[in-house]
C-alpha cells in the first residue's frame, strides 16, 4: 500500500490564532498556561485535520513558537551567554528574548537578538544559531516529547521531524574565535541518539529527519560528515527518512541515497529531473517518498499528470512508495473553504494546505484502489479544472505582451553613469554628511487599522477615510520634522502590506481573506495570487505621497516595491517563468516611478527586499537569475531624469556573494539590513568597491529593544572603516510599522544623535 504523508502543517492558525496569543502574552493579557493551551488546541486541530484528509501519518515537531530552527537550537542548549539563567534550563521566555531581544530593564540585561535570515529561497525567516568552539551540547527542552504524547493520546499515527544535524550546523554562524562548524559534530550526534531513544521508547516508529542542504552545493568535507554522521546514527533506534526540498539533489543524488537511513524524501515539484534516475540509485530496502503536490505554491495540483508518475513508480517500488507535498506546508495558506467571497472559477484553480493534504491523500488512495468512486470523481474534477485555467481568457492580454516585445536595452539603462548622477543629485538634495532617513513606513496604530476595516466594510465612506489617512500623514511628517530626520516618508498610513497594496491595483491578480502564512514569529503576510498578465490601470501611490510632500519643506521619499519582491512574495503563475512575469511587473512599476517623478518627488525608493531570496540553490543557475532579476529593476528605475535619486531596499539575506549584482542594479542609493549581524554583512565591503551610496541599517526593528546613539554610532563607525563617509546614509534595518510609536520615536532620536555626532567625527574628513 501506498502511504500518504506530510512533510510539515502551517502552524500560525486560520485566523492566526497562535499570532494573536503569543502577542497576547507578550504584553502581559494572558498567562503562559493560556499561550500553552492555544498550542495545544492547535495542535489537535491540525493533526485532525490532516488525518480528516487521508494524511497516514500525521508530521509532529513542525510546531513552533517562534521559529522551528530556534527551537532545536533549545532543544540541544544552545543558548548565548547573554541569555542564560545560571543552571537552569531555558524557559518560554528565554526562547522570546533568544528571538526578539529584551529591554535593559528585564531579566537578560538588554542583549540583542539572535541574527535572522531567510530559510533558503523561501520568505520564511529563522533564527540563525550562534557557534562557538568550546560549545556543549544538552538535552534542555522536552517540546518535542511532549507533542509526540499529546498526538499519541489523541489516537493519531506520528511521524517526528527534527532538522538534521548537518542542516543544523550549516545555518549555524560561528562566533568568537574562527573554527570549523563540522568540529561540533562529534558532540551533538548524541543528542540526536538521545532524541532517537525518547522517540522509540514513546512507541514512535518512523522519523523525519530535514536535510535540505543535501540540494545545496557542498564542499566535499561536508559530503563526507554526511557519511559519517549517519553512519553513527543508523544504530539508533526508530526509522529514519531523510527529507530533502527546495531543489535537485543532482551531484549529491548518490550521496544521499546511499545513507543508511530507511527512507528518502524528493522534491519533484522543484526538480522533476530526479525521477526516475533515483530508482537505479535506491537500495531495494528503502521507501522513497516523492514530493508531488507543490508546498509552496496554491495552484490545484494536475492529478492526472502526477499520478502518471506515481504509477511508473508504483510498479517498480510497490509499497515502498510514499506520496507527499514537495515540502512542508508551512509556507501554504491553511484552509480555501473560509474563501466565500472568491469569484468561483478563480477559487475552483486553487488549494490550500488542507486541499493539499487532501490531494496527497486522493493520490495515493488512486495507486491503491483505482476503481474508487471518490478517486474517480477527484481525476474527472482535477480535468476540469486544468481545462479551465489554461483556456481562460481571463489570462492573457496582447497588449502587454506587445509592450514586453518593444522592450530595449536602452530603456533599462538611467541617462548618466552614477558618477555623474550623483553630483546632480547632492546640489540638489543639499542634504548633510551622514543623511538620515527611515526605510519607509509608520506605526500602524490600531486606530489606523479600525478605520481601514471600516472603508473596507462600507462603514467609513471614502471621504473620511481619506480624511483619517491624510491625518495620519500629518503627523508622521509632523513627528519626522521635530526628530530633525533629513530625508522624510509619508508612513505608508494607507497600505496594508507592500506587497499586497500594489497588487490590489493592479489587473491580473487574486485576494484572499483568510490567506495568511507564517513570515517571522508572529509576523505573517497574505500573498496575493498572479493568476494572469500584470497591467497597471490607473496611478496607485501619487496622491498619497504628493500629498505628503505638501506638508513639508524637506525632502520627501516616494516608496514603491520592486517588480522581483512583487513577485517573490506573491503565489506566482505556473503556466509563466518568473522572468517574464517580473518584467510584467517591472513596465508596470516603471509606469508609477515616471508619475511620482512628473509629481515632483526628488527621491523614489524601489523596495528589493526579495532580491536575494529568489536567487536558485544551485550555483550553476545564479547567473541567469540574477541578469534578469537586475534588469527588471532597471526597467523599473531608468525612466527618470539623473537628478531624480533612486533608492532601493533589501533586509534579512545573506547577499555578500552577489554584491556585484546589487551594484549593477545601479540604485543611487541602496539601505540594508546590518545591525543583528552587527555590522558583518558589510565584509563583502572590504574586497569589493561598491560605487554608489548605502544605508547600513543602524538598529533592529524587529525588536522593542531601543539602542542608545553611543551603540548605533559605533555600528556607524564600523561601516565607516568599510565604505567611505561621503557614501553612507544612516536608517533602521526596515520599515517600522510593527513597532509602536513611542519605541519608535526613542529609536529615531537616538539615530539622528548617532548621525549628528558622526557629522562631528567625520567632518574633516571630506
């Protein structure tokens, strides 16, 4: 018999409960037994569900209360000094301020968060764990165990997931002294034993063991720590499936086959090239699990088309076949059925977790029992419904893609080199050394949110919206004028997400109500659905910002988001590359950069926080990414005169390894996040010369925790060693509308201070 399972559940809630709590507890209204019981209460909720749908065997360990990888760092001990009770075990709190930072006036003393990423080339972001070379290793935190009781008790089939210790230690960031991450993996290797053996001794029979790094590029002593790692491991207790997503195994394919582990997990959503060639490589004693219905997107899965696969497979494995999503399903939506309000043929092309797992299960019942009524009647509803997304004239539009055809070269190059650019630029700004600014948005105070609800319920007629949002905008350039910022925003008052508020204006794509998914902590977002070619029918940002810019003398930033985050941080189509859905979106963006500038807005800002993200695992693939990915945003950027500046944004990524590809974008001015890494995202500085202007971010938004102008003056200085003083800009690492006023206000007095006093510093030195 086929075996239906899944690889991981969203964990936020339909109506992100688990957000609600957690920020519930956080500001003292509930308990920590009231948090805990939401969990549990989750918990059982989705483990039912999943077995509603036909899930066999339901995943356990895939909750978190922050982040999954931050919660294995508990799990083993590994909690930075700033952060531990002296011979305690680490509590709820100690994994909040691990995630989020404290306050000078809490227990850990005012430490910094942890540094936070992207979970590979997804908009998930996980807390990087912290090495060290004299790090030991303890079994601290029994969440895990518990759960597994929890579903047991309930009468549900468990399969435990854990990140694997190899994955584990890549995401890893050594600090202190320089050693080799893999000098660790002697030491930890028992915790996983130890983990194992609770495992068994629970009466759980399989484990899931995550180790998406196996479709990275991995040096070879990698490689050989897999080898030896599992070789140490095979002895323990339980069963073992080896998850692997996001991309092909390709060089590692063999590696990971040979594992002496009992199973194998593919993406084939991502890489269907792996199959059949894994058959020839798979022990005959081994399941291998195949990832089929896409994780990560929420486009209804082509029964007819997998299942011809899974067939094939079938044959040659017999029982040894399992079906599951591609990944785990954290980055989906959780359930369509709360969608009432979706135009009925757009909603019948789509799915959700739940539909997902559904999916997984209708499959695997089809290689089981064929001649099942249910399976027949979900392939002849999947026929259906592909005939009618890829027949639909709703889709396709002849003049967008005349325009994408009349594209040239030149219209994605700005007038003048940046040299040039620039000079223009500074006579006519006349801004100071050190220029200071934000990275775009306000509070979104609840009173901002209520009238939102009320414009969108009818309550609140348009009129008074646009009064209360216009009040809005008053006072953030009011408050921005008394801080003596130098350059200024209008707050984003009137958007409800950036990715989100553009999209809703522009022709070619889809809303939900209910579709949310998981971000950071409780940060999440609601995608919006590409369904069909992009157009922009109408101005979407000028008013609010012309506006904006009658309030004040001073300069005023227009805020735009960037044609690659558009889509990154969309559900993007499937019968379209990315590129030319990015070059879709850039003519339209272009569109809006051209009408902010005929406004009279000197300075435009193209958010690109996404750029990293999209770029492939795999090496071999970068170099087209990343030429068209800078290519849309030139499009996006070179209709404007050289006097107007441009400016672009990127927070949370890694992207040192393609800083030469951030400079060829050609932003006048680009802002980063730096202040969780402390500045180290700046090394890539110290080789190569980046030519334009940048803004290191100087403090953490992420966190209530308010630095003092001494602590953002010495990130200031560190930069200042890497870049030349004329070039840097001083901002916050992102936008600030999860933060509250007041936190907000004291973090932006102490940058401007920093900057004054910098000014002072520096002053001799241009």
């Amino acid at each position: 018999m086929a075996v239906a399972h899944n690889l991981g559940f969203p964990r936020i809630g339909g109506d992100r409960e688990l957000k609600k709590a957690v920020e519930a507890y956080w500001k003292g209204d509930i308990t920590e037994d009231n948090l805990r019981q939401v969990g549990r209460e989750l918990r059982a909720k989705h483990w039912q569900l999943q077995k509603d749908a036909g899930i066999d065997l339901v995943p356990v360990g895939d909750f978190a209360w922050y982040d999954q990888v931050l919660t294995h760092s508990l799990t083993f001990g590994v909690v930075p000094e700033r952060f531990a009770t002296a011979g305690e075990k680490p509590t709820l709190d100690t994994l909040f301020a691990m995630a989020r930072g404290v306050v000078e006036s809490s227990c850990c003393g005012g430490a910094h968060a942890q540094e936070m990423t992207k979970w590979f080339d997804t908009n998930y972001h996980y807390l990087v764990p912290e090495l060290t070379a004299d790090l030991e290793f303890a079994l601290s935190w029994e969440q895990l165990f518990e759960e597994v009781d929890e579903a047991l008790a309930l009468g549900h089939k468990v399969k435990p997931v854990v990140i694997g210790p190899l994955t584990w230690l890549w995401l890893g960031k050594v600090k202190g002294e320089e050693f080799n991450k893999l000098d660790l993996l002697e030491k930890l290797l028992p915790i996983y034993g130890q983990i194992f053996q609770r495992l068994a001794a629970q009466g759980v029979e399989w484990v899931q063991i995550d180790e998406p790094i196996l479709s990275l590029d991995l040096p070879q002593d990698w490689k050989n720590a897999f080898e030896r790692a599992y070789n140490l491991l095979q002895a323990e207790p339980v069963k073992k499936l080896i998850a692997t997503y996001f991309s092909g195994l390709e060089d590692n394919l063999g590696l990971a086959a040979g594992l002496p582990v009992d199973g194998l997990h593919l993406d084939l959503v991502r890489a269907p090239e792996q199959y059949p060639t894994i058959l020839d490589r798979l022990p005959a004693y081994k399941i291998l699990s195949l990832g089929v219905v896409n994780g990560r997107n929420v486009w209804r899965c082509d029964l007819e088309k997998v299942l011809a696969t899974l067939k094939h497979a079938h044959e040659r494995l017999g029982d040894r076949l399992w079906v599951a999503p591609s990944c785990s399903l954290l980055h989906s939506p959780v359930d369509l059925a709360r969608e009432e309000q979706l135009d009925e043929e757009l909603q019948s092309w789509l799915a959700f977790a739940v539909q997902k797992t559904e999916e997984v299960a209708i499959l695997a019942q089809a290689l089981n029992n064929p001649d099942c009524a249910k399976v027949q009647a979900a392939l002849a509803q999947s026929r259906t419904v592909q005939e009618s997304r890829a027949n639909s004239p709703r889709i396709h539009k002849p003049q967008v893609q005349a325009r994408l055809a009349a594209v040239t070269a030149a219209d994605s190059q700005r007038t003048s080199v940046f040299a040039e650019r620039i000079k223009l630029q500074r006579e006519r700004l006349d801004l100071p050394l050190f220029p200071t600014t934000t990275i775009g948005s306000f509070p979104q105070t609840k009173e901002i949110r209520a009238a939102r609800l009320a414009y969108r319920q009818g309550k609140l007629s348009e009129v008074d919206y646009q009064q209360a949002m216009q009040a809005e905008i008053q006072h953030a350039v009011k408050v921005q004028e008394e801080l003596g910022l130098d350059v200024l925003v209008h707050g984003e008052t009137e958007r409800n997400d950036m990715v989100e508020y553009f999209a809703e204006q522009l022709d070619g794509y889809l809303f939900t109500r209910f579709g949310w998914v998981q971000s950071y902590g409780t940060r999440c977002v609601k995608p919006a659905v590409i369904y069909g070619d992009i157009t922009r029918p109408q101005a979407m940002t000028v008013e609010w910002i012309a506006y904006a810019q009658q309030q004040t003398d001073k300069v005023l930033k227009g805020m735009l988001t960037g044609p690659v985050t558009m889509l990154m941080w969309s559900f993007p189509r499937e019968d379209l590359s990315r590129e030319q859905q990015a070059r879709q979106l850039a003519l339209a963006i272009r569109d809006e950069v051209v009408d902010l500038e005929a406004a009279g807005i000197k300075i435009i800002q193209i958010d690109e926080a996404a750029f990293r993200e999209g770029l492939p695992l795999r090496r071999a693939e970068w170099q087209a990414y990343l030429d068209w990915a800078t290519e849309s945003f030139r499009l996006t950027a070179s209709g404007v005169c050289d006097e107007t500046q441009i400016h672009t944004h990127m927070c949370y990524s890694e992207f040192n390894d393609v800083i030469d590809s951030i400079a060829a974008m050609d932003a006048d001015v680009i802002t980063i996040e730096t202040s969780r890494s402390q500045m180290e995202l700046l090394d890539a500085f110290e080789t190569f010369h980046y030519p334009n202007d940048i803004g290191p971010g100087v403090y953490d938004i992420h966190s209530p925790r308010v630095p003092d102008s001494e602590e953002m003056a010495n990130l200031l200085r560190k930069a200042a060693k890497r870049i030349a003083v004329e070039q840097l800009w001083v901002n916050p690492d992102c936008g600030l509308k999860t933060r509250g006023w007041p936190e907000a206000k004291a973090a932006l007095e102490h940058m401007v201070a920093a900057a004054k006093q910098l000014r002072k510093e520096y002053a001799k030195a241009v």
